[in-house]
C-alpha cells in the first residue's frame, strides 16, 4: 500500500535493455511511377474516353498513403494532357469530423491541396442516389463527382480493420464509404460487420455499373509503404479482380514478426496511419463485440499506445484497442471527431479511454505489474513508431535467441536501457 491506502500498480522496468532491429524486406517496388500511372490509366482505357474540356473527378482519401501524392499529381497531367479538366474531389466518408471543410483540412495535412496537386479541390458532403442495390441498400454518389464526365479512383488496396473477406479496403470500398460520403457510410455500418463484408462488393457493383467511372487505380504497397505495383483497372473488372489484389497485398504488407508480445508499445495512432488509429491485423486486435480476433495475427497481451499525430487534429479513434495510454493523448482528444466515427462505425469499444497514466514511463511500468507473473528480464517487449511504419521495432532481450533465428532480421547496434528521459517521456528510436 502506498501512503494514500492506494494498492501499488506498477513495476519498474530499469532493468529492461532494448535492441534495434531492422526487418530485412526484399519486395518490388515501381521505379517511375508518374510513368506507370500513364501506363495503368491507357491500359484501362480510361485516357482515350476523356474528351477536350471533359471535367474529370478524382477521389482523394483520408489515409496516409505515402504514394498518394505523386500518383494523383500524375493522374491530373495525364487528365490535363488529354485535354481533360480534372479535380479532385475528398473520398473518405465521415472522416474530418464529417463535414467538407474537415476533410479540404485533412486533405491538405496530407500534402494534397490546390498548390501541391496543382488542380482545384472540390469538397462537398452532398449526395445524390443512383438507385438500389439489388437487396435494397440505397446507392449514394458525392454530388460534384456525380456532375462530372468522369471519374477516376486511386487507393491502396489492403486488409480491412474490421473483417475477412474477398473484398476489403480498396477501390471498392473507397466507391461505396468514400464516395458516398457519410450518408452511405452511416447507412452500410449500421447494419453490422456482415453488412461489410457482403455490401460493399454489392453497392460498389451498382456505382461501377450507374456513375461515370474511367478507371480505378489500385495500389498495392510494399513493406515500405512504396508502390510495390500498380494496378489500371476497367470499373466492370474491379469487382472481380480485386480479391487477388488483396491476397498480393497482404503478401506484401508489413508486420510484427514475433507471435507473443507480453507489452506491445505504439508511439502513435492516427488517422492518416489506419481508419482505426493502429492497424488492427498488426496488432492483432478487431475489438468488436461478437468478432473474433485473427489467430495469425499477433498476440500482444498488454497494449500501451503514447499518443495521437497532430494531423489527426486530436480524433484519438482507435485507442480503445489499447489497454493503457498517456494523459498527453487524452487531453489531445478532439471528441466531435471522434464520436463522429465511433457512431458511424458502431464499434463503441475502439473509442473508450485506455487506463491513462502522467507519463509514458508509468504507463509501461503498469503495464508491466499486469505482466508481473513474468519476471522482468524475461518480459517479451515489443515497440514500433505505428503500425505503418515497421521496418524498424525495438525489442527487449529477451526476443534475442528468436531474432537470430530469422533471416530477414538483424539486430542493430548494442543493447541499451528502455529510452526514458529524465522526466519518464520515451525518446523515439525512430526518428
């Protein structure tokens, strides 16, 4: 008992020595993407249907996509050099607080403004319905893109944070939550996971049937977060190749290569990272009520997450998926943005408050009292800039003998002490 009668939570972690290690990925990557942009949107046939003073749309998502800019950048000049009029246009749901002039905001953190791109940008939450899907799920379009002669998708194509199946996140879901802005991303989440998982390939089939779609541009990202391929696809062929693209991107994408984690450490969530603040297939946790988690996935068994990027404007959405957190993240909390998501979602667990602690070091000292039936030295401690960015992790020494049993990793440098400073704040090793 301490001084105050309060039971004693914590446990120190000075005795904890860290390791880098870089993970050794051998993946493709495109060379000249403004080229292969070119090449993908010919393939498709989307260039030869754009006609002199066409107005083309291009969508522009809300993740931090490292490739995005370069790729829209390129799609425009070829647009402009058909003698199209592009523009692009926000994709990405009730994501900015839900309103246009949150995600011109996000849009713009992400590099992607009328200065950068060198085309206007378009934001509007309005709405118009194309029909019914064929089991009666209304059809929304984002009004402007609907106005247009044409309309171009570019997105990443990855594992989706809430379910399995065929078709994740891509350029089908971008058609159907992002394009439909938040009236059909309330509509499609409130009807559950499943409602996912089986509406979203069924209202994307009717949009790439009913608006003007010139092509989708899919990306599939390596380890790095670089284009790894780029893929030119017809609207009516999406649907049907998409599935395959999805299984290459997970081949592709990165990991935390250990199974048991006993303290899993994220410095940061963030929008722009995952629709969930912190990618749920690398930390091995959904988080939803009936769903269960993935079994090939990790298993971290305490979850501490330090803080919220500064371009997610405090929406701290994804932080219920950790068990213990800073007070710093909780006063960064923007919670407008974050109810907005968490109610169009549904998912009420990702938006509940981890245990916070006044410093990071407290947080991870009780994280380690609740993994206090391992001793110290043997804790299996796992920390990563987000889970995004997993080239290089920092791992305790106890991961050592399993790290040199792998190929594609290699420890760098000597071991050293946990990376506190002298006011208990962790110093990035990432930077």
């Amino acid at each position: 008992m301490t001084e105050q009668g309060v039971v004693e939570s914590s446990r120190s972690l000075d005795g904890v020595r860290m390791v880098l290690v870089q993970q050794l990925w051998r993946q493709p990557e495109v060379a000249d993407l403004a080229a292969e942009v070119v090449a993908q949107l010919d393939a498709a046939g989307a260039l030869d249907r754009i006609n002199p003073g066409d107005e083309i749309a291009i969508t522009a998502g809300s993740r931090g996509i490292a490739s995005v800019p370069a790729v829209l950048r390129a799609t425009i000049e070829a647009v402009r050099v058909r003698g199209g009029r592009p523009f692009i246009f926000p994709a990405m749901g009730s994501h900015g607080g839900g309103t246009a002039e949150g995600q011109r905001s996000l849009l713009q953190e992400l590099g992607i403004d009328e200065d950068t791109m060198g085309a206007p940008i378009r934001a509007s939450m309005d709405v118009v319905q194309l029909g019914e899907s064929p089991t009666g799920m209304p059809v929304y379009l984002d009004a402007i893109a609907a106005q247009a002669q044409g309309i171009i998708l570019v997105n990443r194509i990855k594992k989706h944070t809430n379910f399995d199946g065929d078709i994740e996140s891509g350029l089908c879901k971008m058609a159907v939550i992002g394009m439909g802005k938040h009236r059909q991303a309330a509509n499609v989440h409130r009807q559950g996971t499943d409602a996912l998982r089986r509406g979203i390939p069924e209202v994307a089939a009717c949009i790439f049937e009913r608006a003007p779609i010139l092509a989708g541009l899919g990306i599939v990202e390596s380890a790095r977060g670089q284009v790894a391929e780029l893929y030119g696809l017809r609207a009516e062929e999406i649907v049907a190749r998409e599935p395959a693209l999805l299984r290459r991107a997970k081949e592709l994408g990165p990991k935390i290569p250990f199974k048991e984690v006993d303290i899993g450490i994220v410095e940061w969530l963030g929008k722009e990272i995952s629709g969930t603040g912190m990618d749920c297939y690398v930390i091995g946790r959904k988080r939803i009520v009936g769903e269960p988690e993935w079994p090939e996935a990790p298993d971290i068994r305490s979850l501490v997450v330090l803080d919220v990027t500064p371009a997610s404007h405090g929406n701290a959405l994804g932080m219920g998926l950790a068990d213990f957190t800073t007070q710093r993240l909780v006063d960064h909390i923007h919670w407008p943005s974050v109810r907005a998501n968490i109610l169009t979602s549904g998912n009420m667990e990702r938006g509940k408050i981890p245990l916070p602690y006044e410093t990071d070091r407290a947080a991870l000292e009780a994280a380690s009292f609740r993994e206090r039936a391992t001793p110290t030295e043997a804790l299996r401690i796992v920390a990563i800039r987000d889970t995004l960015h997993l080239e290089y992790l920092l791992a305790s020494e106890a991961l050592v003998p399993e790290i040199e049993m792998h190929n594609d990793l290699a420890i760098v440098g000597e071991p050293r002490p946990m990376p506190f400073d002298a006011g208990g704040r962790w110093q990035s090793p990432f930077a």
